[in-house]
C-alpha cells in the first residue's frame, strides 16, 4: 500500500511533502504532520489545533506554500475531491471541531446534539462543501453517501466521525468528514461553528 510504503516507488512525491511540512513551520503554520494516502501521489497535511478563523487563514497560506513548492518543483497539485475517476479514494478535508462545552466533563452529550443540528442541516452543508464533491461521496472508500447523513464511532465511512478516545472519555471533538479538498475552509468552519453553537 502506498500509505504504509516507502521508497521511490511507493511513497511519490515525499521531497515534496517535507519541503511544504518545513516551509509551514517556518511560516507559523501549527501543522502536525503529514501522511501519504490510498493513492500513488496522494498525500494528506493536518493544520491545527486552531481557533475560529485562523483555521481558515493557515489552511489558505498551507495551500499558497503548497502550490509554490510544487511550481517550483514542476509538478502540478491538484485539490479535486476526484482526481483520478474510478476504484480510487477521493480527496477531502476533514475538519476536527470542537467548543468549549464540548471538552468538558459532558461533553459527549453537547456533541451529540451538535451531530444533530448538522443531520437537519446535511443538504445545505453539502452544497457549500466543495465543488465535485457528489464524485467523491459515494459511499465506498471510507467516506458516507452525498445523500444520507450518518455518524458514528471511529467509523471511517461516516459523514461525521467521534473518536474512541472522545466516546470513552465523554468529551472531546468529532470529525466533519465530508468537506472536500477544494472546500473554502472559511466557509466550511463557519457553517460548522454556525449550525453546532445556533442551531
């Protein structure tokens, strides 16, 4: 598998990575790490943790850094939720998220009904989630149908994922797994924060 592999055979692009991975911490970007994916050349970067809006600053310099390393490194980089059709994972941006009430001793409870605002408000989430991202939620490849909202523990395949660690502790965050690559992440965090906090 290419995401467990090493060697220029497996891991494609890894100089790449690192050099975004470096230029991010150089920049102030708080980025945690990076790790190859499914497919050949595909490889995913964490930004966080963040608060409110400077999650969309850092993943919009990410990106500028990204795109400038890969120019000059002549390799073009795509963020198409598909971009390579047929039995291939696609691309997305899953958003960690989490309040203040959310961590506290309780707070499984406050996510759960978060999980719930975000079910009433699937449709609307959807369409503002990327472009092309009906290629990518298909419901195959760890990642939920475009048309039905489900959740669950460490289910991979969810829309909307809870850690272990957060079901077995009663608080923590929950994943929003279904923004796309090219999603506007000012747009995404503040539907999230919008629709868990205002209903």
């Amino acid at each position: 598998m290419n995401y467990c592999g090493v060697g220029a055979d497996k891991a494609i692009g890894r100089d790449i990575v690192d050099a975004h991975y470096k230029a991010c911490l150089y920049a102030g970007i708080g980025i945690p790490g990076v790790n190859g994916v499914v497919m050949p050349g595909q490889w995913e970067f964490q930004v966080g943790p963040v608060e409110g809006i400077s999650a969309g600053d850092q993943v919009w310099v990410a990106r500028y850094l990204l795109e400038r390393i890969t120019e000059i490194s002549g390799v073009n980089v795509s963020f198409d939720p598909k971009p390579v059709p047929g039995d291939w994972n696609g691309a997305g941006a899953h958003c960690n998220y989490s309040t203040k009430s959310m961590r506290k001793d309780g707070g499984l409870t406050v996510i759960k009904k978060g999980i719930e605002k975000l079910q009433v408000k699937h449709k609307e989430h959807i369409a503002a989630y990327g472009e092309g991202n009906e290629c990518r939620l298909t419901g195959k490849h760890e990642i939920a149908d475009i048309n039905t909202f489900s959740w669950g523990v460490a289910n991979r395949g969810a829309s909307v994922r809870v850690g272990r660690d957060t079901d077995k502790e009663g608080k923590g965050y929950f994943e929003d797994r279904r923004p796309a690559s090219n999603m506007d992440p000012y747009v995404v965090t503040s539907m999230i924060a919008e629709t868990t906090i205002l209903g």
